[in-house]
C-alpha cells in the first residue's frame, strides 16, 4: 500500500473538488515562496490597454471588468497596506500598470505608470529598485520577468488570469509541499531519452506524438524563490518539465473558437494543420501563421502537472494538475531552451503559448497514454488522464 498524504489519495485525485484548502493568505503565500523576505521592497505590477487613465486613482476600480487587477489590488495591494507588509518586515507594496502585450510572455515596454499617473520606466524605476515583483496580469509575463531578474537582481512572482478558484486553491496550497512532490516527479522523469503521448480521437484514431528529450534533467516549477539570487515563480506552481530536442508525428489542437485540428510535426516544427471538425477559416489562418514565421510552431516545452487542483478553467492552474500534461510553442529561453525573441519575424509572434490536454480542456479527444523510455527503462506515465503507479509510487517515497 503506498504511503500518501490525504491530497494524493484515490478519492481526491478521482474528485478533485473534494480537496479542503485552508483560506488564502498573502502572508503565507510570500513568506513561504519568498525566504528570506524581511527587509525586502515589494511592489505589484499589473497590465491595461490604456494603463495611465486607469491606474491613476485606482480609476479601474470604479470600471466594470478588469477582475484580474481588481483582485490584484483587494488581495495584494490592500492586504499589504493593512497589515501584511508589517507582519512580514517588508517596505512597499506600490502599485504599477505596463501596457498589456495582448500575448503570453511577450516582452515588456519599458513605459510603466504609478497610481497618480506618473510615467516610470520599469528599467530605472521599477526592476532596480525593488527587490520583490510580483505580477499579477492578464497574461503571462513570465519569460521577460525571468530575463529581467537576470539584470537586475530582483526575485519575484507571475499570476496571469487569477481567478477565485485560483486564489482559494492553487494560491492556498502549502508550497513546502508542492515543492516536495514537484522534486519526487521530477527525479522520476530525468535523463528520459523520449516520451510518446498517444491521443485516441472520437472516430477512433490514434495519433502519437514522439518528443526526444536526449536523457536531459528534467526541470520543475514549484514555487519556492528562495535565498537572494535573481528568480521568479510563476504562480501556481506544480509542473515538471522539459525543452524536447527534436519531435515528429501528430497531436490534436482545439483551437479558440472549438475547431479541431490535426497538427503535423517534424523536426520540431508544427509544420501544418488539417481540420478534424469546426471552422476551416480557423485551419488555414493556423496554416498561414506557419508559413509566415515557422517559428511560431516550434515546440519549445513539455510539461506535467504535479498537483492535485480543482479545475479553474484558467491554463495557469489547469495545466499544473496530476494527470495532465501540454505543450507549448514558442520562445522558450526562460525553461533554459534556446528559441529567443530575435529569432521570429515580428515581435508579436515571439510567444510561448501552451496547449493544454485536460478532460475539460479537450473533452473530444482522450490522452489514451504516455510512456516515457529512458535506456532499457520503459514506463507508463499517464493512461486516460489519469497519473500511473509509477508516479504515484514515486510520490510515495
């Protein structure tokens, strides 16, 4: 009988939404993520269309919409004003708006706004000069924060697209705990030489995926930033992960707007789609993309998630649940891989972008199983989204 906390029992990985979490608090998020964190500056940064008009007085909160920076400002910046920066030993806790790339980890503008409209440079004003950022964003700034921190000393946090389900669940977790499993899975899958991922679509087919890992380390996301040097979490954490070498065969894609397609790759490059069912407009704008900047389908990541998490219909925690795993295109210089923004046509294209396989996420098509090969080894890591003994023996340990 394996060894398990309650959270990685069979009834809670079969009922997910069963697990209890204690109430989310900032205090314990920052101090468990960020150690040592007494006499830190901290600041928050978040992202508008037109950030100046909004940010100045907090005009946002008066607008309708914005519920990412509203819950930005209620459960950061308020809570560090009334209390939490005092409990923790830690000045700050400022409140900045960039202008919004409208694309996941493109690169920042410099132009950055204070709460009494004044325009700042995050360069000069912001990365120098705090010691603790933390974004909180509608989407993902995590692979220029990384390069950022790099320059300028700094640690810090991402939280694109927070939502209540994330705030109260995959922000509420002990880390210590995430980081321990995190490690357990990631010794498991290191110096994989390759993983197949076989998809069973609903006419039946099978399309497998073969992703050359070349026997790397796998490396984790798990949360903890600690000692002084330059990092930054993205939050919530719970993924183990690798940059593939090489990739041939086929994987399924739901799209936006719920088209299905077939992605051909070769050589690591998505190099086309072909429609499964939905909009052939969706299909041949994917094809053209393609065309245009191959680089945008470079496969730059394969990840699995390591937690066991309520569905939140947001990728950043969907993607870190036990029995999923994705992919993703795009610049992947933040994992250690070598696809960096130069590298595309325009600036715009230079995301990275995951595809998540998840039963909510792409209910059309079953992740029928992963097998990992690693020398003469030969294990099963995931059948019908659902984690293998091996995993679980692994957490056991």
């Amino acid at each position: 009988m394996l060894n398990l906390p309650e959270y990685l029992s069979e009834e809670i990985l079969l009922n997910p939404e069963k697990r209890k979490f204690p109430p989310f608090s900032l205090s314990k998020l920052l101090s468990s993520v960020f150690k040592p964190i007494e006499g830190c500056r901290v600041c928050i940064l978040t992202d508008f269309d037109d950030p100046q008009p909004l940010i100045k007085n907090f005009n946002f909160l008066e607008q309708e919409g914005f519920e990412v920076q509203k819950k930005a400002h209620i459960h950061f910046y308020e809570a560090l004003k009334n209390g939490v920066a005092k409990e923790l030993n830690v000045s700050g806790g400022e409140m900045f708006a960039y202008k919004c790339t409208n694309g996941s980890n493109l690169d920042l503008a410099d132009e950055v706004w204070d709460t009494d409209g004044n325009l700042l440079s995050l360069d000069k004003d912001i990365y120098s000069k705090y010691d603790i950022v933390l974004c909180i964003s509608t989407f993902s700034a995590t692979a220029p924060l990384t390069a950022k921190c790099k320059v300028f000393g700094f640690r810090g946090a991402t939280m694109h697209g927070m939502n209540d389900v994330i705030l109260n669940s995959g922000l509420a977790v002990d880390y210590d705990e995430v980081s321990r499993d995190a490690e357990k899975l990631r010794v498991a899958l290191s110096n994989a030489d390759r993983i197949e991922i076989d998809f069973t679509l609903e006419d039946g087919r099978v399309l497998t995926a073969d992703l050359d890992l070349e026997a790397q380390d796998a490396q984790k996301s798990h949360g903890l930033c600690h000692g002084t040097a330059p990092d930054i979490a993205n939050l919530p954490a719970g993924e183990v992960y690798f940059v593939p070498r090489n990739a041939n065969g086929q994987f399924p894609m739901k799209y936006e707007d719920g088209t299905l397609g077939v992605l051909e790759v070769k050589e690591r490059n998505i190099v086309s789609s072909t429609l499964i069912e939905g909009n052939q407009a969706t299909i041949d704008d994917h094809n053209a993309r393609l065309a245009d900047d191959p680089m945008t389908g470079t496969l730059g990541e394969l990840g699995f998630g390591t937690q066991v998490l309520p569905v939140s219909y947001s990728d950043i925690q969907d993607e870190k649940v036990l029995g999923t795993c994705h992919l993703a295109t795009g610049r992947d210089d933040h994992l250690g891989g070598d696809i960096v923004p130069d590298m595309f046509k325009k600036h715009e294209n230079s995301t990275h972008d995951d595809i998540l396989f998840a039963p909510h996420k792409t209910p059309n098509f079953d992740i029928s199983q992963v097998r990992m090969f690693r020398g003469e080894q030969e294990e099963i890591l995931i059948e019908h989204f659902k984690p293998s003994n091996y995993l679980m023996q692994a957490l056991s340990q």
